[in-house]
C-alpha cells in the first residue's frame, strides 16, 4: 500500500528485479583496485568466441542477448570493460548464483531450481512477516515464478507471479500476478478484501521508466466494528474493479532512501470503468522530489505529492479508491490518515488532495561513530503541509485551487532518522501540529514512523 493511497490495497511485489531478482545467495560483488598496481599495454583485438562453463537448464539464445557488447570491443580495455558490465547484467537476471569471467573464459553457476526466503517489512507504520518461494529460470530464458505469502498486524496477503524479461534487455519485462489481500484500516472502521489478477509490461524510453497494467480484482468491504459510521456501513458490500493504468518514472537519485542527490518524478494514471466491472472513474496522481548536498555533509530535500480522482457517470466514488493523507510518512503531526471528511470519527478520504515538505539532514551533532554505525543516523528539521478534500467538478479550476488552499493542515519539528541499508527508514520526531481543523486527530509530541516512502 502507498503511504497516501490507503484503500488501494496491493500485493507485495512478486515480480520484476525488485523481488527475487538475485535471489539470496546471489550478490554483488565490487571490484576494488590492487594494492599492487600494473601496466597493461592496451592492444588492439577482436573477440571471436566467448565460452561458457557451468550452464545446465539456460538456453543460448538468452545468453547471447546479454554478451553481445563484448564482441563490440576493438581493444583489451573495452574487452574488460564491457566484460565486467555482462557480469552485472548476468547477476541481474537472478538466475545465477555466481558469475566468474576470466578474460579466456566465463565460468557461472546457476541458482538452484527452488529458493526460499525470509524477511520482515515495515511500512505505513506497520510490521510484517514475508515468506517466499521462488523457481527462477524456470523455462531457461530467466523466467521466474514466485509465490510469497505475508502476515501484518494490518493486512495479510499471498500471491503467484509469472515473472519473464525480454532477451537482451532486462528492463523490459512482462509479469502476471494472482492475489489475495485482507487489510485492516482503524481509522475508517473498515476491513477491505482484495481477490485480483493483474498483468504488466514494464518497458524504458531514454531516461524514464514506463509501466502498464490491467488489473481486475473482486472486492468486498465490510465493518471493523459495530460502532462503524452509517457512511462506513453504506460502502460495505462486493465491487468488482477492472482498470487501465500507465506510471511513469524518473529517478536520478543515487538512493531510494535518504539520497543525498538527485530528483524522482512519479506520474500515475489510471482508468476504470472501461474494461468491464462496476466501478467508473479516472484518478490521477504524480510524486516530485528534489535532493541537494549541502556544505558540512547536509542535505536539503523538498517534496510534492498531489491527486485527484473523477467519478465517472452518477455512482459516488468508493471509499475504496479515494486519497487518504496524514501520519508520520505525510503530513507529520497528525495521526495515520486523519486529514479530511469524516463522519462520526471515521475518516471517508478525499477525491483530491496536495502534500508538500522541506526537509533538512544533517550528521549527528558531534560526529559520533563517524564513518561507521553513527553513517546511519542523520538528524532531521522538516516543515510538512498539506489539504485534502472533495471537489464539486462543475465548479471550474479556479474553484478547485480556491478549495485545496483551504484550511491548509501544517507541522513543524526536528528528529532523528535511522537508514536500514538501502531498504526502509526509521524516523523518531518530535512534532508541532498546526491549521488543525475540527475533526482532525493530532499528535502533537513525539511521533514514531517507518517505511519505505516518505514525504
């Protein structure tokens, strides 16, 4: 689940490089410089053979795609050079355990049939615990076939997933995932179960990555409590979605978590209605962010969220699909999604909504554990704000913006951040809660947030 898009429930990722891409006994390997420096005299040579030791189920067309550059080389440099690059490209199809080139020969060794894996995630203030299966290369052109099952204090899901890249260019891949996902949301006193089928292709044009989906999920929503609202009781009852969707992205950051540079432009659309199914409407949504190293090992960042979605046709938009904002990963200050429509204490979401935060990171006051554990703790000062509401779509867009500029919900704090490797971050901030509007639920004090994406 997106930290803002509360209702949208979503497997894991069981597909793609991110899941199973090497498989865990598969790892990068730097190659870092001797000691003992030598002279290589860079002659001029042609590659006419390249031989592989160690394959079994993978087939040759798949392994020719990848080491095509290599015989592009017109001298010994380029020759190791574009060798140590097939490496990579070899690891990243996650059917290898180990790749050794040598400039004679290249010895492999493939990833056994059947892999498991164990972990735990956090995100959107919740914990869980993900079982894996994985059958990687199993036709012998680096499909993958995953099944993985979690367990939350909020939501609880399995999938299977049908994972297979285009030869010759990883980053386009098609995937098919079968689902079941069961979440638990408190603060609307309402309990969401998601039984879906989805397939992708994901594909690169220049700089940015491209993604679209179809997905069909049966969905049934139904009471936390008795003491569920009369609009949380009227949602209840079974939907059927079917919608297209494309998202775009740019990512320049050299870190998906606590980056130091860079810039990430997410832009999401998605389309429901047409391909069968009762529910109509068009949501659009789009992520900016922007990192900028400073002087004394500071970073400033700022960041921009905003959506908005349009029923279609005279059926009221479910509070299936709607924004939900506010919480430690949003708007900080504010208890988990409590900004916006509610009725009698249960929060309804928005059809549109805008986010927005200046942040500053700096290293822990007097450097201790410099260069070693102290690396992964930075002290946080961030500004949040943000509004989110429902539009009279007849109304106009200076209508809209005159809305959204509303009872605008803002806090102010300083804290700690704690990066758990390249994977998730903890925050512990102490937070001032300002613009609170009746019906919003504060948190003002010390407030304590984990996940994978922050604003």
């Amino acid at each position: 689940m997106g930290t803002v898009h509360a209702r949208s429930l979503e497997p894991l990722p069981a597909s793609g490089p991110d899941f199973g891409g090497l498989g865990e006994e598969a790892e990068f390997v730097e190659v870092e410089p001797e000691a003992k420096q030598e002279i290589l005299e860079n002659k001029d040579v042609v590659v006419q053979h390249v031989h592989f030791d160690g394959l079994g189920r993978t087939k040759d067309d798949i392994i020719i795609c990848e080491i095509g550059d290599v015989f592009k080389a017109k001298n010994l440099i380029e020759v190791m050079r574009k060798s140590h690059e097939v490496r990579e490209k070899l690891l990243r199809l996650g059917i290898f355990r180990q790749v050794d080139v040598l400039i004679d020969t290249c010895h492999v060794t493939e990833l056994r049939r059947l892999t498991g894996s164990y972990n735990t995630m956090v995100g959107n203030n919740e914990g869980s615990m993900v079982l894996g299966l994985k059958l990687p290369n199993l036709l012998g052109r680096a499909e993958k076939v995953t099944f993985q099952f979690s367990y939350g204090t909020k939501e609880t899901s399995y999938g299977l997933s049908f994972f297979k890249p285009q030869p010759g260019n990883f980053e386009r891949n098609f995937s098919v995932n079968l689902y079941k996902v069961t979440g638990q949301f408190p603060w609307s006193s309402l309990r969401e179960t998601d039984r879906g089928v989805s397939a992708e292709y994901s594909f690169p044009v220049w700089k940015t990555s491209h993604t679209i989906k179809w997905e069909g999920v049966w969905r049934e929503l139904g009471c936390l409590s008795r003491t569920a609202s009369f609009a949380v009781r009227k949602e209840s009852g079974h939907s059927l979605k079917s919608s297209l969707s494309h998202a775009m992205v740019i990512d320049s950051r050299n870190s998906s978590i606590l980056p130091r540079r860079g810039a990430l432009l997410k832009v999401n659309q998605e389309l429901a209605g047409y391909t069968g199914g009762d529910v109509s409407f068009l949501k659009e949504d789009f992520e900016l962010q922007l990192n900028k190293p400073l002087m004394l090992d500071s970073v400033f960042s700022t960041s921009l969220w905003g959506g908005m979605l349009v029923p279609i046709g005279d059926k009221p938009s479910s509070i299936a699909d709607r924004f939900y904002l506010g919480g430690p990963t949003s708007v900080r200050g504010f208890s988990m999604h409590s900004i916006g429509p509610q009725s009698e204490g249960d929060y309804l979401g928005g059809e549109a909504y805008w986010a927005g935060g200046l942040h500053l990171y700096t290293p822990l006051p007097f450097r201790p554990g410099q260069g070693g554990f102290g690396e992964l703790f930075r002290t946080h000062f961030f500004l949040n704000a943000g509004n989110l509401c429902n539009l009279n779509y007849g109304e106009g867009p200076k209508a809209h913006i005159r809305k959204l500029a509303e009872c605008i919900r803002w806090s102010y704090g300083a804290g700690i951040v704690l990066r758990l490797g390249n994977i998730a971050r903890l925050e512990l901030n102490y937070c001032i809660p300002m613009g609170v509007q009746r019906g919003d639920r504060i948190c003002d004090g010390v407030q304590f947030g984990a996940g994978i994406r922050f604003l």
